[in-house]
C-alpha cells in the first residue's frame, strides 16, 4: 500500500548538519525508497537556514520541500513573561501565524493519508491539521522533551538557572501529555522514551522506531593506529552537549593526561562556545569547521560521547558504532541502544571510570579494533533504514 505523507520538520532535513536533521532526513529517504509519495514541510531559523541551492535536485523534485522562516531567537522578556503562562517557551519560539497558513494551503491543495510530525515543536499546528484534512497524525518523538531539562535542572550549578530549567521541565511535561491525547499514534525513537510517553498517556498506540542508517554511506572501519586518538563530534549549541564537554575537559581529561602524557583528544563541532575556545586544555584541539563528518570519523580512533542530561538516542553513537569505533559513553549516553557494557562500547559514569576506560582503549589497539567489530555488526542488526521503513509503514496502516 503506497501513502501519501506530510512530513512537518522543525528545521531543514538537509543539510543534514547535526543529529536531529539526520533522524529526519533518514525518515524521508527511507519512506521515498520504498514507494511513498512524501512532502516535506519545514521550518526555518536562523540555526537552521532553508538553503535550496545547496539541495540535490532529485531531493527538492522528489520531496516537493517548502519552508517557512520563523524567528526562534531567545529574548530575555519574552522568556520572563513566559514565567507567568502555561505554556513552554521552548515550544512557543516555534509557532507563527505564516507558517499555520502555508500549512493549511498545503492541506487544502493535497490530500494526505499521514501527517508525520517530526517533534514536539511542531505539535502547536495540531489544530490546524485537524480542521484541514482527514490524514492520521503521527508524532515522530525524538526524545522525552521535558526529561531533558528534568536533567539539566539537577545537574545544574547555578540555582538560578536550575530553577528555570525546572520550571521549564514541568511545563513540558504537562505540554507533552496534552499533545499526546490528540494524535493517532507516536513513533518513540528509545524504549525509555516509549516507556515514559506510556506512562503519561496509556492508550495512545506507540511505535518503537529507533534511528533509521543507510550502511552504504558510512565507510568500513579502518584499523586504529598504533597510536590511537580521542575525538568528539557535536553541535556546541545544544546545552547537553555544553554540558558533557565541561564535565570530560575538566574532570576526565586531566586523569587521562595523568597516566598518559602524550595523549590526544580532538573536539570538532559547529558553534563552540568562547569558554572552550579561550580555555588552557593541554593536548586538545578545537575545530568548529568539519568539512566531512566521515572523514573525521576515520581519522580518529576512540569516541567519546560524555552525556550527563539529555534523553533520546545519540545519533553520533550509531555513527561510531557503524563506522567501527571503539567507543567510551555514560549509562544516559548509550540509552535506546540495545548494545552490551565491554562488548559494544564501554559506559562510565564518574570521572575515574570515564577516564579508565579511555586509557585502557589507548594502550589496547587490539580491543578498539574487536569493539570496534562488534560495534558495526550490532549497528547493522538495529539501525538498517530499510527494516524501521517496514515498520513505521505498517504502523502508518495499523492506523487507519
């Protein structure tokens, strides 16, 4: 059965420049490889540019792509007044009246079977679909949006800003739980997620339906070096990631450097703030430009992805076990990934195990090249885009 699909995006799939975009654009290439008719509908910010000239032709044919710029700047007053709705700010940066009305045209110009919302962002246009079209609505949940900022809020040395993101976790939260009451189903990227969304909303039929990979455009894992390199990937805006790189250059590093002089971690990611930039971090490197993520990837050798807040599946973990990287995480880092402690990747939780397990890889070759193995197997077994299309697409017709 082949379907007709809108695919409403908080931000362009393409340039696939971070993570999320990537979860996105592997929806929409998988759903079009198997026969779907699928229109992407997106909105713009200045984070995320719409840049068409930058897009194959194939795609912007295939995929009909439409976007709409929305100003989601934060500004001080506005999240001040916020304080007093009950609304999420979070959520209210993405909604506008231009977008709504493009929206409805699109609505009334085609017909629908599904209507695929990629994140709680967009959730402010349910009404709007209602009233147009007689398409199901599915929510793409790509994490516990309020879980996030539950973290953040714990973790968090200012008070001040503990509470805010706490006052803003509990916003979410009750957000979440409306929204889920007006869909026809949900597609959760992690089993956690699934869990948590279950016990906000019990009868809301849920998917579990993690990232989606193409194998073929991942180079097969190289051999680590004899001296082997330790590197991180990641957008530098995402206060998660902020976060983590805080907690690893401060207190995981040094005990590395401790037991191994000479050691040598690599930082790549867009938008790095000033502190990291200006910081006295011996034997790291910052690079904010990565021309090709891939490349990057083969050049190093240990992958270390330190989250401490967050919630959803690390997309830059399924890349470095598909491209064969001996990989150092947290419990919360590895979440949504059925892979196993010392065989898959390592998890450390504290500062002494994080920086023991990262020694022990830079002093075992052998052991990054065997998890780096098993690694790239088990991410074949889970994340083939063809088998979660499969799936999603008989979620989509369950649903009708």
């Amino acid at each position: 059965m082949k379907l007709r699909i809108l695919q409403i995006s908080l931000k362009p799939p393409l340039p696939a420049i971070d993570g999320g975009c990537i979860a996105i654009n592997a929806i929409t290439q998988g759903l079009l490889k198997a026969g779907h008719y699928v229109k992407v509908f997106t909105i713009a910010t200045a984070k995320h540019p719409f840049l068409p000239e930058k897009l194959d032709h194939n795609y912007k044919k295939s995929t009909n792509i439409e976007a709409v710029f929305i100003d989601t700047s934060i500004r001080p007053w506005d999240a001040f007044v916020n304080l007093f709705t009950n609304k999420p700010y979070n959520v209210e940066r993405f909604y506008s009246t231009e977008f709504k009305n493009k929206l409805i045209q699109i609505l009334k110009e085609e017909t629908f079977d599904m209507v695929l919302l990629e994140s709680i962002f967009v959730a402010p246009y349910i009404s709007a679909i209602r009233e147009n079209t007689q398409a199901k609505i599915v929510l793409r949940a790509h994490n516990a949006e309020y879980q996030i900022w539950e973290r953040l809020a714990s973790s968090a040395s200012n008070f001040l800003k503990g509470t805010y993101q706490g006052l803003l976790a509990k916003k979410l939260k009750k957000y979440e739980k409306e929204v889920f009451g007006k869909i026809d189903g949900i597609a959760a990227i992690t089993s956690e997620d699934a869990s948590l969304i279950r016990s906000m909303h019990p009868t809301v039929p849920i998917l579990k339906l993690p990232l989606g990979i193409d194998t073929t455009y991942y180079p097969l894992p190289k051999t680590p070096k004899t001296s082997p390199t330790v590197f991180h990937l990641g957008a530098m805006n995402w206060e998660p990631n902020i976060e983590a790189m805080e907690w690893f250059l401060e207190k995981v590093w040094p005990i590395v450097l401790e037991k191994l002089p000479n050691a040598q971690f690599f930082m790549g990611g867009r938008n790095q703030p000033a502190k990291f930039l200006i910081g006295n971090f011996p034997n790291v490197t910052i690079l904010q430009d990565i021309p090709s993520a891939n490349d990057f990837f083969t050049e190093h050798d240990i992958l270390v992805i330190p989250v401490i807040s967050g919630g959803g599946m690390r997309v830059k973990l399924v890349e470095g076990m598909v491209m064969g990287k001996a990989i150092v995480t947290t419990k919360i880092g590895a979440e949504g990934v059925d892979g196993e402690n010392g065989v898959h990747f390592l998890i450390a939780d504290d500062p002494i195990d994080f920086s023991k397990a990262i020694v022990t890889l830079l002093t075992s070759p052998n052991l990054c090249n065997q998890l780096g193995i098993n690694a790239r197997i088990k991410a074949i077994e889970l994340f083939e885009n063809t088998n979660l299309t499969q799936k999603l697409t008989s979620f989509f017709v369950s649903l009708k």
